[in-house]
C-alpha cells in the first residue's frame, strides 16, 4: 500500500474541545478511503484539516503533521491556495455558485490563469463527461445552475471540483441530501474516479462505505479505534466497539429515556420537535429519535451539539429510517 496522506499525531481543539487527540495513520494512494464513526466523533473535523478549512472556524486550533508529496499542509507558511488546488472538495449540500452551468467548471481553471476559450471548452466537456453530466446538460451549458436538480448540481460541483486538476478529493457526506437515485449517481462516479485520484469520504452510511471503500478508519471521540483494508475491517474487525457500530448494536443496551418518532417530518420540523423533547427531559437523561429524513441525519446531531448536547450514536435501522441518540446536557 502506498500512501499519500500521512497523518501524524493530529490533534484538533475547538476552543477547550479536543475534537481530535493523537491521530496518527497512514491514507493510501488512489484508493477510497472511508472516514466512519457516529455523529460528533470527529470525521468531519480530520476531513477539514486535509484542506485547512478548519482555519474558517473562530477559536479552531491544529496540531501535529499532515504531510501530501513531501509538504506538511498544516504549516502555516505553505500557500494554502495550493493545497485547496489539490484537494477538490465534494460537500455535504449542493453549492453551485450563482452563473451558468459552464462558468462553474470553468471557474477554476480561469484563476489558475487559463483564458484561451478552446482550451476551457475543452475542460468544461471533460469534466462533466467525469461527473456523468455532459449528456444531460450539453445543450444547455449557458443555462444557470440553480436550474439543475439537487443530484445534477452535486454532480457539477463534483465536475467544478475536479477541473482545477486535484490530486485528492475530499466528500463530506457527500449523498446525506440526495435521493437514492443520485446517489447511486455519485457513487458510481467516485468508483470510476478511484484509478486516478486518492479519495476521502465521510460518510455515516455504513452500508455505503461497504459499497465505496478500499480502506476504512474508525473514528470514536475523536479516536481512531481501528484503521485497515476494508474488506478485513468490515468481515473480522479487531475491535468489539467496530464490531458493534457495523452492526448497529451501539449502545444498543443503552436505557433510553424517552423515544420520538419523526419519521414523515422533514427539516427543521425534526431538529425542532426533537428540542422540545429534550427541553422536557432532566438533564443528563437520553432520547431516541427515529427520522426518514436524511437531511435530519446530519443536521439534527449538529444542532443538537451546537446546542450542547451530547450524540451518543446516529445509526441507519434500515434503507428507509435512522436512529439518533442524544444526552441532554
């Protein structure tokens, strides 16, 4: 296994949080790489300091190494627009930026300094040909993209992302808004991308990281509890506690206080019905809450910890319903 990011004793604090402690592992070559764990335990934090957007978030503090092709991306005189160039970034929510279709792929490429039109048509086709879009969009290249579909504009910003010509692509939950269609969409491209790019996933879908991953890390309060090939990880674990978050039997023995079914509530119905059960419960007392929505998936457990609560597990029950279990502080 040749690796290509070397991750070194990281640690990440939020203020007085330590988000992540000790971090220390190796990401291989053109391989996927899944990132996987329960809600706050610090996948979406390790993924941001690939790129040092971590850096946007007031009183966030890194430590350790981080090295990509020799360079430490985490020391502070390095030119981070070149690490942002080299690591294309596939978010959580569509992002399409306020122009055409074709300005959107071609976005980078122009602040690199390509001007020559032929040459900028030429990558706008390639790229959306990699992102599975050309054939659906080529007739309407001048159109805005606010026009697409939430699967096509992913699907753009996955184009966008890689015509500034990454060597590593970054996803952060990159389907938790999509319908099962597009996802399968997205999916389907980043197994083809694989052969020419290293590429990180968070995901809280633990039968898609079965489907994507060559490699696994399993991250627990901002621990790595075991790291390997994922065929080893996910088929004889090491570790009881992967044991159970890949069966879905984290803290399943757990007393559970009050439950709520939310299950044909969407966003941010969920988030506020969920609050006003907790406003209800003593402190330190735990909630169940079951969602179908997969948008609630990852935005009630932010919330909820912007809130200051405590997400003990989100887990998927079956390909329709989630599981989010919050302590209320």
């Amino acid at each position: 296994m040749k690796s290509h990011i070397s991750i070194r004793n990281v640690n990440a604090f939020y203020s007085d949080h330590q988000a992540l402690k000790g971090i220390t592992v190796e990401i291989p070559e053109k391989q996927i790489t899944a990132i996987i764990g329960p809600s706050g335990c610090g996948k979406s934090t390790l993924l941001k300091c690939f790129n040092r957007l971590i850096d946007l978030t007031d009183g966030a503090r890194v430590s350790g190494k981080i090295i990509v092709d020799d360079m430490d991306v985490l020391n502070h005189s390095i030119d981070i627009t070149d690490v942002r160039r080299r690591m294309g970034l596939l978010p959580q929510k569509p992002n399409p930026l306020p122009m055409s279709i074709y300005d959107n792929v071609a976005y980078g490429p122009r602040i690199h300094g390509i001007k020559d039109k032929k040459k900028l048509d030429q990558m706008v086709e390639k790229y959306l040909k990699i992102a599975g879009l050309w054939d659906e969009v080529k007739d309407r290249l001048k159109s805005p993209a606010s026009k697409l579909s939430i699967g096509q504009q992913q699907r753009l910003c996955l184009a966008r992302g890689l015509a500034v010509e990454p060597e590593i692509i970054l996803c952060d939950e990159p389907t938790s808004a999509l319908d099962p269609v597009s996802s399968q969409h997205i999916e389907q491209q980043l197994l083809k991308l694989k052969s020419d790019y290293t590429i990180v996933i968070v995901t809280h879908n633990i039968h898609q990281a079965m489907r994507l991953a060559d490699y696994v890390i399993h991250l627990y309060l901002g621990e790595i509890v075991e790291h390997g090939a994922a065929n080893e990880v996910f088929e004889n674990p090491k570790e009881e506690r992967t044991r159970a978050y890949i069966d879905g039997t984290f803290l399943s023995d757990m007393k559970v206080d009050e439950e709520i079914d939310l299950k044909g509530n969407v966003c941010p119905y969920n988030f506020v019905y969920a609050k006003q059960a907790l406003h209800a419960l003593p402190k330190g007392k735990i909630l169940r809450m079951i969602v179908d929505d997969p948008t609630a998936v990852t935005e009630v457990p932010r919330g909820m910890e912007a809130d200051g609560h405590e997400i003990l597990s989100v887990k998927q029950r079956n390909k329709k319903e989630w599981e989010i279990i919050i302590k209320k502080q």
